[in-house]
C-alpha cells in the first residue's frame, strides 16, 4: 500500500520549485507516521503555510468548537484555522492564498457526506479556482470500503457543511474521487491533479489495509466509530447522549430518562441486519447528560458487509421517540452555523427522514427512495472512480 502523501513525497515533481501550502491534521500521515507537512516540507517547493479542518490540526477542539490560528513550532510556519466562530471562515480567504502555486490537500475522510473534512475540500477548491491555485489531493483509502452506499440526495433547502458535497451519505468514494467529481460537476476552471493510492482494493475496509489508524478527530477513535457513524451521528440531532465524554462515543446512545431494558428489545426485535443492541450504561464526562448516568444502548457490529447504518440509526430514533415521546426532543440550538432548519434534516438532507422518526411516514418508503437515489449515484460517480470495482 502507497498513499497519494507518499507518492508526492518520493516524486515532488509537481512541488519543485513552488510555493505551497498543506491542507492535513494529525490523521494525515504516511504509513511510518510522519506528518504529510513535514513529509513535504523537504520536497523540493517551499511550504509556506498549513490549513487545518474542523478540530484543529492537533485534533484537540470538540465538534463546533472555533479554533484559532498558530503555528508549527518545528517547521515555525503559520498554520490557519478553517474551523472559527462563523461559517465565513471554513474556505481559505484570497489573502491566504495569494502567492501560492499549489495547495495539497491531504485529509483522512471516512466516507460519510457529513463528516467534514470533505466539505472543507470542496471550499477550499472553490477558492482556489478563483485563487488561480492548483490543487494536488494525496489520496486515501475509504475506511467502509468503496462498495457500499446509503442515503438521499440534498435539497437546497438543507444544504450546509454536512451536506456541501452532491453525495450519498455513505458515498463509497475516496478524497480524490470525490475531488474529481467536483472538479466535473463545478469547477471546469480549476487546476487539480490527484494522486491515487497504490495498491488498495476497493472493497477493502481499513483494518485491511495494513495502515496505521490515527484519530482524524477527538470522537473517531477506531474503525469500529467509523463503521457506524453515518447512523449513528443522527444522535447528535437530538436530546440524547452519543456517547461524548465516554470511551465509545457514537457506540453507546442513551439519556437519564431512557428505559434502557426496552430499547434495546425494540431494536432487536426489528433484527436490522449486521448489528445488534445491548443495554448499556453509561456517565459522560462531557457533553450532553456530563456527570448524569445515562441508560441506553451500545452498537455491536457483528457483520458489517450486512450493515445498514444509516438505516439503523434512523430506526434507533424512531424507537425511542415512540417509546419516550414526551422526553425525546430535537436539537434546538444552531448546527454547524445554520438556525432553523432541524439538525436532522441537515444531516440528512431533507425533512423526510424527520417526519419518519416523528411517525408520520414509513421507514419503508424512505429507504426505498434512498436505494434508488443510490442506484442513480452509482453511474454518476462512475466516470471518476481511481479503484475498480470488485
């Protein structure tokens, strides 16, 4: 296995004699753990500054918490926060990138729409193309594989950070894939070369790859999070607990008032395929219920090829609103710099998804419009795909 990080630095042709720029946090390594901005920093062009996503470079910010600017105290290179307190500062501004010739993006997506590290490179390439600005995408595997796909479309109505790219929200495409299909699809004027992993089967899931996995964000801590994630994130969209300020956020869900014996029997008895529930508790340190014990459930995967997690997830909340639907309630607070439209309907692109948890409509339907949505995908993303499929 090659990352596109590592092909870069061995052969830094297209950096010679450039000034660039680094978009990575601490995920974006090569296989032996060197950070992609140090790995270039020697590669011939001059690396003049460090973009880092959501959380920081470090990985230390919580989700939505604004991260200031700093500096690399090694390479004593400014590094700029695209993740601050409004949405005016998640693109690079022209006075940021003036100067440059190259920006490399390298950036450990993990194959959800609303995982933002994604979105952060379609802003980026919106400015770069106004910029002049070439783009280089180190590409990376999908830790789901590039098989598999789950979700709808996004309507305008719902378009945010979560939503920015025209994808699934389980896409099955890598970065670079994904750089393509925007480059086709809005950007005719931009400059960008990607640079394919070698030796990665598309179906291969990360602990396939023999790869190193390094957090890309304070909640991701294992493959295991990112396999449920595209559902179980849905949870953010809510009153309850998802598992922030435990040992497995995402894998455990649950609040104070949850009866934590039913839920589970629910889930259970609708035997969703690759997963079964366990009644779980649990005390966040920090985040929603911090200090309170929370009764809920844990995530346990037992077959992921089976695995429908969005559907999952959306059935999970379906469950406790009909079980609790005087406790449960929706996120009233702002999500990722939008009010007033439903945290849910962000996520998920429209309110469809919503109106089936609250039970107004069958889950059935819903997932069938999905599927064909990605039936739809499948052709569309065709022309851009680096991996063959199996």
């Amino acid at each position: 296995m090659i990352l596109g990080l590592e092909r870069l630095r061995d052969d830094p042709a297209l950096l010679r004699g450039r000034r660039f720029a680094v978009l990575a946090n601490q995920a974006s390594v090569t296989a032996d753990l060197v950070p992609a901005w140090r790995a270039l920093a020697g590669a011939g062009g001059r690396l003049v500054r460090i973009f880092a996503p959501e959380h920081g470079l470090w990985g230390v910010a919580q989700d939505m918490e604004a991260v200031d600017a700093g500096r690399d105290g090694a390479l004593g290179i400014p590094v700029v926060s695209l993740y601050g307190s409004s949405a005016a500062t998640l693109a690079p501004r022209r006075a940021e990138l003036d100067g440059l010739d190259a920006l490399v993006v390298d950036l450990p997506d993990i194959g959800c729409r609303y995982y933002t590290f994604a979105a952060t490179m379609a802003y980026a390439m919106t400015a770069c193309e106004a910029a002049g600005v070439e783009v280089l995408v180190c590409d990376r595997p999908n830790p789901l594989g590039g098989v598999a796909l789950e979700g709808g479309p996004v309507d305008p109505s719902c378009r945010s950070f979560v939503s920015e790219v025209p994808v699934p929200v389980r896409h099955g495409m890598t970065l670079g894939e994904l750089a393509l299909l925007l480059r086709a699809e809005r950007h005719p004027d931009l400059s960008l070369a990607v640079l394919a992993c070698e030796g990665w089967r598309r179906e291969a899931w990360w602990d396939e790859t023999g790869l190193p996995w390094v957090a890309p964000s304070p909640n991701m801590p294992t493959p295991l999070t990112a396999t449920i994630y595209p559902g179980a994130c849905l949870v953010e969209a809510t009153n309850l607990s998802e598992g922030r300020g435990t040992t497995r956020p995402f894998q455990l869900v649950g609040a104070p008032w949850l009866d934590g014996e039913a839920l589970p029997a629910r889930l259970n008895g609708i035997d969703p395929p690759g997963v079964r529930f366990r009644a779980a508790r649990f005390r966040p340190e920090f985040g929603k219920h911090a200090g309170d014990v929370c009764a809920g459930v844990e995530w346990h995967v037992t077959d992921r090829a089976r695995l429908r997690p969005l559907e999952t997830g959306v059935r999970l909340l379906a469950e406790t609103r009909a079980l609790h639907p005087d406790d449960f309630a929706w996120r009233r607070e702002a999500y990722e710099f939008v009010a007033g439209v439903p945290a849910v309907d962000l996520l998920t692109g429209s309110p469809a998804a919503r109106e089936v948890i609250e039970g107004r409509a069958g889950a059935d339907g819903l997932f069938a419009g999905w599927r064909a949505h990605c039936g739809e995908f499948t052709a569309r993303r065709g022309p851009h795909l680096l991996y063959p499929m199996p």
